[in-house]
C-alpha cells in the first residue's frame, strides 16, 4: 500500500488505528467542528483533536427526526452518524456557532443525550476587526476551563506553546504540500490533497506529521499526479468527497488550489511562537489566510486572495460549491459571481449539491460544459496573443 | 434599471426608480392619514367594516392588490372605532420613516444609513443622518401586492442571490437592484438573528461600496455577553462618528431611550393581557407594534400608539370583554408571524381564534433602559437589543427559544401551537423535534407549517388557510 492509499485509507473512515493506538495508549479523544476552533488548546491538554466527519454516512432516517429537509445535509449525516453511536470512541464534542445548521446540531446533541458527556460551544465573531480579537480569547479561556474542570487537567502555558508549534509544524508540511500544486503538472491532485487533509485531521497531531513527511518524499519522487488542462480553483464550505473532486479531474481539470475546511481554510495559517500563546491563537484564527463567509466584514480579503492565487496558481477558473441550504454559500457565490463579471477572477461555476447526494451525471455535464467555455476562451486568448505578437513583430 | 412587470392579467407598468416607496408615501400612507385625519373614527370602522372588508378580505385580486395588505396590516376592517385611532399614530411613524427614503431621493442633505433590522434606531435619532432599514422593505413593498414581492425575488434570484435564503433579505436586495432604495452611505448591520442576515449584508457592501460595520452579536445570555455586545455598541458609535462627521447626541439619545421605556411598558401591558380569558388584545395589534417599533422605535408617535392601544385594551379588560365577541380558540404562534398578514383576521373572524401569548415578533419582553449614566445606557441598549422581539429566542442555545415557549404554554391557556416555519429561519427548522416533543409532553395539538412571507411561490395563502381549518376541524377545535 502507498502512502497515498493509506492517507485514502484514513480519510475514508470514521476511526483508524491511529486514533485506536492513542485510545489504548490512554488518550482523550475530542472532536471538533469548525476551522475557528483553536485544536490547540485541546491538544495541549492532552487530548487528541479529532476534525468532526460524516464520511461513509448511509443516510440521515435517525437526523431526520430532529432536523427539517431544508437543514444542510452535511450536518444531518454527521448527526444521523452520531445517533448511530459512529462517534462513540470520542470523550467529547466541541461544537461553534458556524452557521444555524451546526449551532443546532450542539442543541440536537444534548437533547437527544447521544454521549459524549462533554459537550462544548465554542462562540467565535462573526468579525476580524473590532473586539472580536477580544472576543475570542475569552472564548478560549471558556473552552479552556470546562476542558479543564471535566477532565481535571491543566492546561499549562508551555504546553500551550508546545502545541502550537507542532501544528504551525503539521500546516507548514501542508503548506509545502500545497506549494507543488504551483507546478505546471501538480504532483499532488485536487482530490489526493483534501485526503490528506482529512486524514491528518483524524490522527494525533505526532503522526500527522510523519505521515505528511512520506506524503511529501513520495509524491517528490513521482511525475504529475494525472493530466488535465483546465486549472481550477475550488471553493467549499464543507467538503469531503474525494470522489466528487474527482469528477472534475476525469473531465481535465487540476484543482491547483483550494478553501476547504478540509483545506486551505485549516492550514492558511501561521501562529506566532514567541507572543503570549492566547494572543498567537486569537491572531492566527482569526487572521487565517482565507476566511470562511461567514466572516462578515472579511469579503473583500477574501477575493483578493482569490484573485492572488489564481495568479500564482495559474488558474483558469473558479468552481465554487455549495450545499443545499447554505445562505452563508449562497450569498458569496452571488457576490463572486459579480466579481467575475468585472473580470477580477476568473470565470466561476457554481454547483450546488447534497452532502453525499450523487447526482455525479449531472454534475460532469455541467463541468464538462464549463471546461469546454474556458478551453475555448483560452483558444481565444491564445489566437489574440498570437496576432498581438504578430504586430509587435511586424512593428518591431 | 427600469423594471417591466407584467402584474397580472393584462396590466402591465414600469417599475420606475423608487416607484414603490414613491406611491406608499404620497398615495397610500397619506391618503389613510388624510382620512384618518378628516373623518369620525366611528365612520372609519363603519367603512372599513362594512365596505373595504368584503373588498380585502377573502384574497387578492387586481382590483384590491394596492391596498389590500397595507389594510390587512391594519386590522383588516375588524377593529372597533376607538382602536382606530390609534392608527393616527401608525401613520406617522410610517410617514416619519418613508422620508428617510423620499428626501434623499429628492436632494442627499444628510448621510444615509442602511440600518440592519436587528439594529435599534435610537442611536440613529442621537445623529442627524436618515435611515433605512433594508428588510423593512419586505413589509411595506409587499403593500403593494403579491406580485411585486415575487418579482424583487426573482430580480434578485436572476442576479445569482441566495434562493434559500430570507424573503426579507431578499426582497431588500431586489429593491437595492431595481433602484427603490436610494444608495447608502453607510451600513450599520449585527450578526443576528440568522444566517441570512448574516449573509446578506457583505452583498449590500460589495454593491454599494460603503464602509460597512457589523455589531457583532454574543452567542451567551449572561453579563459578560451584555458587556460585550455593549463595547461593541460604543465602537459603532465611533464608527458613525468617523464617517459621518457628526459627534452623537447623549441627550437625544437618552430622550429616544425614555420614550421607548414607555412604549415598552404598554407594550408588554398589552402582551401581559392577552393571558386573560377572553383576551382584550389583537395578536395583529402586537405584530404592528413590532414593524412600528423597527421603524420609529423611540419616536413619541410610538408611545401614542401604544397608550391608546393599553387604555383600549384595559377598558375591555375591566369589563371582562375580549377582543372578539366570542374567543373560542386560543392559539400559541410561535414563531415568524408574518406568514401572511391576512391569516390573523382571517382565524380571527373565520373561527373565532386568537392567538395569545403575542408571537415571536409581536410578544414584547424587553428590558428597561437605564437612562442615568451614558455607561448604564450603552449597558441597558446591548441587553435590549440582545432581546428583541426574535432576536433574544433564535440567536444562541434552543433554551432561549423553548424556555420562553414553555413559559407561553403554561401561562396563556392555549388550545393549540401553530409553527409557521419561515423558509428562511433554519435554525428554526432545526429544532422541530425539541418542539415537537414538548407539545406532546403536553398534550397540545400542533401544527408545523411552511412558509414564506413575501414569496407565495412558496405556499400560497389560500393552501396556509386549507391547512389550518382542516388542523382545527381535525383536533376538534372547530
């Protein structure tokens, strides 16, 4: 088995031996739900974070007692996996106020007493600016002391500081990762990347980064990771199918650069090591390198970095998805949409889906027909590039 | 951009630029103010009994579709004389706000603010700047028919907006791209009460390209939460300030917080009340309150509404009178009300039901606002907006909601709960079993429903009404 197919391996699954050993081992297994949660903290007492998943849900019967059809699909698997006692190897749940559907879902839990007796909202802004810094870092030391008075740990500065250095060391393996999707022929696809992601996300954070180390030797000793021509920007709120990425790479297209949960939105940050650790979190969390739209005021840093990586990605186009259901999703494709029209990103497909709901005929139509509009715009480029050299030769 | 709409049948009209609120503050809010200002309050019901409500009452039609849901608004033609003179009052706030939109439309003498709807508007009586509030658009646009609310919907869904989104958020954005709203200089928004809003706003921004600020709402409801929302009150006032050039008025807006002291004691008075068997009030009574109150809330004209409302009420009270002749069914509605106007005189009228309790927006539970210090005030104004009509059920845990739902179903003796689920209040959606169960615990019969305010592509208001009757015929209500 590669490397490759293990890292599949574990993102295809709830649990792993990873998270098996480490429960053996006497460790904590906390799960989380957002990327505004600060996993770091968690860690440092001494638990392992685990990133909250639907993966392989078979439907949404038990959820759906709970929950409406026009509730996100995503969270009534997950909660639909939860009623199924899926999640029984974790010690406790640490939910954020994401959106009406997740907030919900911190209610549903409690309500309905589906174990963990740990059970936690973490309240971040719906801001950068401001006081949310402020905000956040009384968040933190909320979440800090329930974590601490239900397990009767301590969750000590250094610790905190340890912590943080080895997840600035997981996003920096990410982020080098990520960098080789520059390349004219990445050797890492779209679909590979976000199993990585996962995967590191379900196994203490120690593994993760031995594990991204082989990732990285192997896919440095490999050519590209499948041809294509069309090279894409992905953008998603919750996103865990590998095999729906790869309906875009079956019809020629590279997914040069994302903001996924699963994805940029979790590894586009650095945290200071040497300022007071509460201060680095606040700072690094909120400050990430791309938001989520559910930062209100953030909008116009979100589409410059959209605009930036299409640059040095190269990209041809924007695909943005989003789940049924999703206001947040909903209104920045409208605003990304406009942001095309003005010709400050590329052309945009927006695609809006079911977790896990199929539809893939569909969906390769619609990106087949999108991909054929980009290659001949490119053919267009290509043809007014050409005469315009054409007279500057002939003027030269 | 100048819009064709094809209204029905074969009337056809531009939507010209600001027609909407052109035609609501010339035509219709003054000819009712006129109205109200010439003739006896006994011949306004005698008229409004007895020749504009067979005209309104059963559904639209073209002949009734520009006055219709105004007049529903209104009370639908049931309302007795000395009720009616509390509409003088309503249609001075109605008018006061509508100039916020048509003097800047005439010549911009002071800045323009988009105020979110969960943003109270005394703060912006302490400045000298006019202010709209873009979802209230929803309410008074849909005045003018059915029609014209599916087609700000679809204005917005052609140009790629949330079609899952708030009909209120949507409508607002529809009226922004047809040009009924004059453009902002500022946006004032908060992150509550849901997603919508929470979405919607950065769109405004991204049209407008004003600075915006976002009041940043706690998920808590304890002191930190208050002081927190409050600090963030202070830095929109700085915000305001630096944008406007203007420094806030302590005094004014400290006179704006007494009177909604007073407003508030009638309003809750009036809510309180409905608890009696029969009930003296008008859950539609409460609703108008509520869109007053987004409107002109800290206005004296506010104060006068709800005094005569109280005084009216308590008079029936005393006497042991309900607001119908015969109360005999009590319904908790909790939830978005605002379904379609014309349900509430309808299951009044049709079946003898009131809904008590007041509704999620109409129920009035708010905090006094201690006027003594500018600190207290800032103090007092964060927990006031932190409970709002809505905003202090549906902006943290499921408690908040069903804490206060439990409370309505033990102290207002209800036959029965109708949900009228808004297709945009997801949170709402996600919590139906907790609901659910409670109502069984009780043994309440219970009705979940879908809806739309402004979008009867949705449900139509005539398939809204088949559920309801067959829901009280089948529980033996009816």
């Amino acid at each position: 088995m590669t490397i490759m197919e293990k890292m599949a391996e574990i993102a295809g699954a709830i649990d792993n031996h990873y998270l098996k050993e480490a429960r053996l081992a006497g460790k904590r297994v906390i799960g989380y739900f957002c990327s505004y949660i600060p996993v770091e903290l968690i860690h440092a007492a001494g638990f392992v974070p685990y990133r909250m998943r639907a993966v392989g849900s078979a439907g949404t019967d038990l959820a759906d007692a709970y929950y409406a059809p026009l509730n996100c699909s995503f969270v009534r698997h997950c909660f639909d996996r939860a009623l199924r006692g899926d999640f029984g190897f974790l010690d406790g749940v640490v939910f954020m106020n994401g959106c009406d559907h997740t907030r919900r879902m911190y209610d549903n839990w409690r309500y309905s007493k589906t174990g963990p007796e740990f059970l936690h909202m973490f309240f971040a802004p719906h801001v950068m600016g401001g006081n949310a810094a402020g905000a956040f870092r009384e968040s933190m030391a909320n979440l800090k002391k329930a974590l601490e008075k239900s397990f009767g740990v301590t969750i000590a500065d250094d610790n905190l500081r340890n912590s943080i250095r080895l997840y600035n060391r997981m996003r920096g393996l990410l982020l080098a990762l990520d960098e080789r999707r520059k390349m004219k022929s990445p050797p890492v696809s779209g679909s590979e990347m976000l199993g990585i992601v996962m995967a590191v996300t379900a196994v203490p954070v120690e593994d993760a980064c031995a594990l991204l180390e082989e990732v990285i030797a192997f896919i440095d000793g490999r050519g590209d990771s499948h041809s294509g021509d069309v090279r894409i920007i992905m953008l998603a709120g919750c996103m865990e199918e590998a095999d729906h990425l790869r309906l875009y790479e079956d019809s020629g297209g590279v997914i040069v650069s994302d903001a996924f949960c699963f994805g940029t939105r979790l590894y586009g940050r650095a945290l200071d090591e040497n300022i007071d650790p509460a201060v680095a979190l606040a700072a690094g969390y909120l400050g990430s390198e791309i938001s989520c739209p559910r930062m209100m005021d953030d909008f116009p840093r979100r589409i410059e970095w959209v605009a930036r990586k299409a640059g040095e990605y190269s990209a041809d186009a924007v695909v943005v998805e989003k789940l049924k259901f999703c206001d947040m999703w909903g209104w920045e494709i409208e605003r990304l949409r406009r942001e095309s029209k003005k010709g400050v990103i590329p052309p945009v497909l927006a695609i809006e889906r079911e977790y896990l709901g199929g539809a893939s005929g569909q969906v390769r139509t619609r990106i087949q027909a999108f991909f054929e509009q980009i290659r001949n715009r490119q053919e267009i480029d290509d043809a007014i590039l050409r005469s315009e050299r054409a007279a500057y030769y002939v003027r030269k | 951009m100048n819009v064709r709409i094809n209204l029905r049948a074969k009337t056809v009209f531009e939507l010209k630029e600001y027609r909407i609120v052109r035609y609501l503050y010339y035509v219709l809010i003054r000819g009712y103010y006129l109205a109200l200002l010439l003739l006896p309050y006994g011949v306004i019901s005698l008229v409004a009994r007895y020749v504009l409500h067979p005209f309104i009452f059963n559904k639209e039609t073209r002949f009734n579709k520009y006055i219709r849901s105004a007049l529903l608004w209104m009370g639908g033609g049931l309302h007795k004389a000395a009720d009616y003179r509390a509409h003088l009052p309503i249609m001075r706030i109605i008018l006061d706000y509508l100039r916020h939109h048509v003097e800047p439309i005439k010549k911009r003498k002071k800045p323009l603010i988009y105020l979110g709807w969960c943003v109270s508007p005394e703060f912006m009586r302490a400045f000298d700047v006019h202010y709209i509030i873009p979802e209230a658009f929803s309410v008074t646009g849909s005045w003018l028919g059915r029609d014209v609310s599916n087609h700000m919907l679809e204005v917005l869904e052609s140009e790629g907006g949330s079609i899952e989104s708030c009909s209120a958020s949507k409508f607002a954005a529809g009226a922004y791209f047809t040009r009924q709203m004059p453009d902002p200089d500022l946006i004032v928004t908060s992150s509550h009460p849901c997603d919508s809003g929470v979405s919607f706003y950065p769109t405004l921004q991204n049209v407008t390209r004003v600075p915006m600020y976002v009041l940043d709402t706690p998920y808590g409801d304890d002191e930190d939460s208050y002081r927190y929302f409050a600090g963030n009150l202070k830095a929109m006032i700085s915000f305001i300030e630096k944008n406007t050039g203007q420094k806030i008025d302590w005094d004014r807006l400290r006179r704006s917080c007494e009177e909604l002291n007073k407003t508030n004691f009638y309003l809750q008075e009036l809510t309180a009340m409905t608890r009696a068997i029969p009930s003296p009030v008008s859950s539609q009574q409460l609703t108008v309150a509520w869109a007053m109150k987004l409107m002109g809330s800290g206005s004296p004209h506010l104060t006068e509404m709800a005094r005569i409302m109280y005084e009216n009420a308590k008079k029936r009270l005393d006497r042991g009178q309900g607001w119908l002749r015969e109360e005999r069914i009590r319904v908790i509605w909790w939830d978005v009300p605002i379904a379609f106007v014309s349900l509430y005189p309808w299951i009044e009228k049709e079946f003898g039901a009131m809904i008590v309790g007041g509704d999620l927006m109409g129920r009035c539970n708010t905090p006094y606002v201690d006027t003594s210090s500018e600190e207290s005030m800032m103090l007092s104004l964060a927990k006031v907006h932190l409970n709002a009509s809505m905003v202090r059920n549906v902006r943290g845990t499921q408690e908040l909601f069903m804490d206060e739902f439990e409370q309505i179903i033990a102290e207002y003796s209800g036959d029965c709960f109708i949900f009228v689920g808004h297709n945009g209040c997801k949170h709402g959606w996600g919590y139906g079993r907790i609901k659910k169960d409670i109502c069984k615990r009780i043994g309440l019969p219970a009705l979940h429903m879908s809806s739309d305010y402004s979008d009867s592509r949705n449900t139509s208001e005539e398939s809204l009404k088949k559920q309801i009757s067959d829901f009280f015929i089948g529980n033996g209500l009816a």
